[in-house]
C-alpha cells in the first residue's frame, strides 16, 4: 500500500464525521501540514526528538563543537507538541487548560492527535510517535480506552504500533487503573510510555503494567541523585528508560555518565534547528 501524503490524509479525514468539521491544510509557513479548529483557536504540530545516545557514543559535549557533529544519536521518535497558530507565529500552549466541559476536552484531544499523526505519517518520518494524554481525558473515557482512536488511524491505513500513548504522572500513580490503562491501550496496537511522578514510583511499574516505556524528568533525577539507580532498575525490568526536560548542557554531559540512553528535551530542539 502506497503511503498516503498529509494532503491526502486531510482529505480522508474530511469524510469523518468529527475531523471534517476542524482539520484542514494551513496556510503560510504551514501550507503543507494539517492545522486544526478549536473554537477561536488554530493549532498546529510540532516535534521534540529522542535520541539514543549511545549508538554513536558522543565522545564530545554539545559545546565542544555542536556544528560538526550531524546527529546527536539514532533518533527513537518524536514527541508531538501542540502550537497555537497565530498568523506565521506560533508559541507552545496547552489548550486543555482552556476547556472545561470534559466532552469538549475528548473532542480536542481526538482533534489534535489526529492531526499529530497526519503530520508525523505523512512526509513518512521514521520511528514512534509518542502522544500525550491528558489526564482529565482518561477519567472521562470510561471504557475502551485506545478503541476510537485506533480505529480512526486505521481507516487512514496508518499504524497504530508505531505510537506510543503516553500517560500522565497521575495515573501512573495509581497502580491499579495504570495496569488497566496500559493493557488496554496495548490491546488497540498502541505502545504505552508512563511519565514516573517520582523516582520510587519505578519499583511498582512492572507488577501492575508492563510499560513500553518510562520516562523521568531528568533534572528532578539529577537533583536526588536517582539517575544511576532508576538506569540500573529499569535495566533489570528491561524497559527502556527516557530522561526528558532536558534543558542545559549540563545536565546532558552529566546524564552521559551514568550511561543513560535516550534523551529528550528542548536543548536538542534547539541545537538541531543551529545545525539545519
């Protein structure tokens, strides 16, 4: 099956009964990516990479000479980020802050996971999607949690295991509805990340759920010194352990030796966009 292109994703989408009404193509400087309607609101997509370190063994910090290095690793994925869309500009914002009714709260969430994927399938980018899910949206789906979504990727013709639905710190606090939360997801084809409210939270994860993915806030692990334990852990849980939030240069030079893994954060957004 030929993949399809975001115009013609767009275009699928046009048919749904939900989509059709809020996605469409954008204008500008984002004439080629699907953009999406919320109330008074234009949102469009953006990505902050993840990369694994260690296949390339960066023997340099970012600051020795970021312009000649081409990659900082093998890029696992994406992290898909909301912008508000205001003419040629755009800021990072969370519009569900905005939304007080929870049905609104499902609508804008099924909205702009939809077109995260049609951006991220469309131009046919390689690796995981990883998608954030809101926690006022897990208390408001009862049941089936992933069904409505997979099902809507799969009539685009597009792969639900290569996302990864990402639960917020809240659930994965509460190890029970974590273990629900995780099976189904996995069950509609999605891989799931939980993002740990705190290091001890690991010792819990894989008795309730087997996680695809943890991930940590790498500067709340620095300042416990918890980073070489939670690698150690998470490396005798066999679970591939993602620090993320990171901010400086520092934090990344101090992470690369406690040999950590994947990384993520707005440094490498910033210092890939200087190498473009």
């Amino acid at each position: 099956m030929i993949p399809l292109t975001i115009p013609q994703l767009v275009d699928r989408a046009s048919t749904h009964p939900f989509l059709g009404e809020h996605l469409r193509m954008g204008t500008g400087s984002r004439a080629d990516e699907a953009v999406a309607r919320f109330g008074n609101v234009e949102i469009g997509s953006s990505y902050e990479p993840i990369f694994d370190i260690t296949v390339h063994a960066l023997a340099q910090s970012l600051s020795s000479a970021p312009e000649s290095a081409d990659r900082f690793g093998d890029e696992l994925g994406v992290q898909a980020i909301t912008q508000q869309v205001d003419g040629t500009e755009s800021d990072t914002f969370d519009p569900f802050e905005h939304v007080a009714d929870d049905q609104q709260l499902v609508a804008l969430d099924r909205m702009s996971r939809a077109m995260h994927a049609i951006n991220f399938f469309g131009p046919q980018r390689h690796g995981l999607l990883f998608l954030r899910v809101h926690e006022r949206l897990l208390k408001s789906v009862r049941y089936d949690h992933g069904r409505h979504f997979s099902a809507v990727l799969m009539s685009f013709g597009l792969n639900p295991s290569r996302i990864v639905i990402e639960l917020p710190p809240a659930a994965v606090a509460h190890r029970t509805f974590l273990g629900y939360l995780t099976k189904s997801y996995q069950h509609y084809g999605f891989k799931v990340a939980g993002n740990l409210p705190n290091a001890g939270q690991i010792l819990s994860v894989s008795d309730m759920a087997r996680l695809d993915f943890i991930k940590m806030d790498a500067a709340s692990a620095l300042r416990d010194s918890m980073v070489k334990p939670l690698v150690g852990y998470a490396n005798r849980l066999r679970i591939p352990l993602i620090f993320n939030r990171v901010t400086t240069e520092a934090q990344f030079d101090l992470l690369q030796q406690y040999d950590v893994r994947f990384v993520q954060g707005p440094l490498f957004v910033v210092h890939e966009n200087r190498l473009v």
